[in-house]
C-alpha cells in the first residue's frame, strides 16, 4: 500500500463518509410519523413496511463486499451517497405503500452499501497510519447522527412540509460527499472469488460484532420500558437512559483511538466487554435512578470501542478479502440489530424484561471471552 494510502485529505473524506451515514439516516426517524399520516396505514402495515429498510441493507451489503474487493471502495460509497440522497426526500413525499416499500429498498440499500464501503475505505487508511484511527471514524457517525435527528427536528418546528426538510438535508449530505470525493482513495484489490462463505476468525469476529450491535439496538427499544417498569423515573423521562449510553459512546469513541493504541486490541475487547457487563449489573441491581444511569454510562464506554476494533481487525486478517470480511461482519452486525429487540421482546414475554437484560449481559460477557482468539485476527 502506497504512502497516500494515510493523509489528511483521506481522514477528512473517510470522516465525511461516516458523518453523512449517521446524518442521513438519523434524518428518516423524525419522517416516520408523517409517512404513516400520509399513507393512512396501522402499525402494522408500516412495521411491514418498514422491514424493506432492513432487506435493502442486508441484500446490498454482501454484493458491496465484493465490488469493494474488486473495484475498490470509493465507487460504492459515491454510489450509495448518491442513493442516500435521492432517497430522503422521496421517503418524505411518497404517498402510496408501493412507493414507500421502493423507497425503503433503495434507502436501505445505500446505508448498507455505505457501511460496508466506508468501513473498507477506513481499514485502509487506517493501515496507512499505521495507527488506530477506526473509533474516530465511528464517532462522526454519530455526530451526525445527532445533528440530523436535530436538525431536521428544528426544520420541521419551523413549519418547512417534511419534503422541504428532507431535501434541505440531502443538499448538505451532497455537499459533503461533493467534498469527499476527490479525497477518496482509489484502490482496486484484484480478483476477489466469486463467492466465499465466512469463515475461521471472519465468524468469530461477525459474532462479536452481532453480540454488539444487538446490545446497542436492545438500548435504543427497550431501555425505557426497563427503568420505567422499575418505577426508577418519571414517565416523561424514559428517554434518558438511552440519552446517556449514547453521549457515553460517543465519547468513549473520539477517545478510543489513543486508548487502542496505549492498550491495544486486546486489553480494549476484554476491558470494554467487562466494563459493559458490569453496567449492565449497576443497571439492574439499581434501586434508585442515578445508579441506573450510571449503569447506562458504563454500558455505553464499555461498548464504545469494541465494534471499531472489531472492524479494523476483520480489515486486517488474512482469510478472505478485506471487502468481503468486513461485508460479512457488517451483515451479521445488522442482523443482530434487526432480530435483536423481536429477541428481547420474546424473552421479557416469557420471563420478565429484567431477565432479558440479564441475558444481554452474558452474551456481552462473550467479548473478554473470547477477545484473544479475536485479536488474533491482525497477527
């Protein structure tokens, strides 16, 4: 790999790929609402709905593993910043089921083909340093995560009609990519096979991923019912639990670089997993609602660096294509976010949201577990 692999230009661009996933997607949420209203649908034809948004993902992301393998990852992420953009404000002003069951295909497809390229994109400039630099990367996610959710929010409290906001926010997310693009890295890696299974270490490391993901998604669904069903806070502030996991990982993310380099893959897997497992037993042994909060920041610092690491190692292993690996992890990742909240949903049915939970803290419990034979994966 060539010394331009890792320059400023190449971080700012990665860093820009990243900030528009996180704002893009963060932008639909406040839409739902008015997709439901337009549409005249129940719940459940919208819950219908929305799986397109998953099966878009989940289709697109094995395919941009190995284009990426092929072609490199700057076409794809252009491709599905494009996608992205165009989407928004479809998803804004479609006004029939069919229409937004396609627009949800299309969106979905271009989040998941921009996480499995922008992740590639990043392993190589991270190679490049020679340094972690992945957490860093993960963190403009959700930055802009936080502005389009805010964003968009004020737009619409403005009075601007969803389609006018949704638009004012693909044109930012343009001019990023518009930014981006001439600082991508153009790499073509070969001739990848035309279909390799996961395999050896690329599943160990899909699993943990999925552990994680699953973990994060089960905070965002259900971390409210839990403190509320425990009567630790008022029904207005439901939302704070999720609130401070996520500043937490946040932070715990523009840090994390220079905690993987002063302690490695290693030390961050089993530190990180422990420290997640230990808020969740704060969380549910809390009898007062500052311990549970607390609980909720050891959960998200703990959890703040694992996916990053796992991402770069999956880069770094030598079994299959780094496109191809990473499309795996991130394709079991989301699984695990998809299935995750029906799973704990099924769980407290049978034996309570807190044994849910509890659950959850085990299978957290795998990372330190199994963090050498993961950390392996750069060797």
């Amino acid at each position: 790999m060539t010394p331009a692999t890792d320059t400023t230009a190449t971080r700012l661009a990665t860093r820009l790929a990243f900030f528009v996933g996180g704002f893009i997607m963060a932008c639909w949420a406040p839409l739902v609402p008015f997709a439901k209203a337009r549409l005249g649908v129940e719940d459940g034809t919208l819950g219908l709905l929305l799986l397109c948004l998953g099966i878009g993902s989940l289709v697109a992301m094995p395919l941009t593993g190995w284009i990426s393998a092929r072609f490199g990852s700057k076409p794809m992420i252009l491709a599905a910043g494009g996608g992205l953009i165009l989407a928004l404000p479809l998803l804004a002003v479609v006004s029939a089921p069919g229409e937004l069951a396609a627009a949800l295909l299309l969106f979905g497809a271009s989040l998941g083909t921009l996480d499995v390229a922008m992740n590639v994109h990043a392993v190589e400039v991270e190679k490049g340093a020679d340094r972690p630099l992945m957490s860093g990367f993960h963190a403009m996610f959700s930055v802009g995560g936080f502005v389009g959710a805010g964003g968009i929010t004020a737009l619409l409290s403005l009075g601007l009609p969803p389609g006018a906001a949704a638009l004012g926010c693909s044109a930012l997310a343009a001019g990023c990519m518009l930014a981006a693009a001439p600082r991508f890295l153009t790499v073509r890696g070969g001739e990848p096979p035309a279909y390799v299974l996961p395999r050896g270490i690329v599943l160990l490391l899909a699993g943990l991923t999925a552990i994680a993901f699953l973990v994060e998604g089960a905070i965002l669904d259900w971390s409210a019912l839990l403190i509320l069903g425990r009567a630790l806070v008022e029904p207005s502030q439901g939302g704070l639990g999720y609130m401070v996991f996520s500043v937490a990982m946040t932070a715990g993310r523009f840090t994390g670089d220079r905690v993987v380099r002063a302690l490695g893959a290693l030390r961050v897997l089993v530190w990180g997993g422990l420290l997640a497992v230990a808020g969740f037993a704060l969380l549910l042994t809390a009898g007062w609602a500052a311990l549970a909060m607390s609980g909720f920041l050891l959960v998200g610092l703990g959890a703040a660096n694992i996916v990053p690491v796992l991402f770069s190692l999956a880069g770094r292993q030598r079994v299959m294509p780094a496109g191809l690996a990473i499309a795996a992890v991130t394709t079991v990742g989301y699984a695990g976010i998809l299935t995750g909240p029906a799973l704990v949903g099924f769980v407290a049915h049978h034996a309570g949201l807190p044994m849910a939970f509890w659950g959850l803290a085990g299978l957290m419990a795998l990372v330190p577990l199994l963090a050498r034979p993961a950390s392996r994966a750069a060797a």
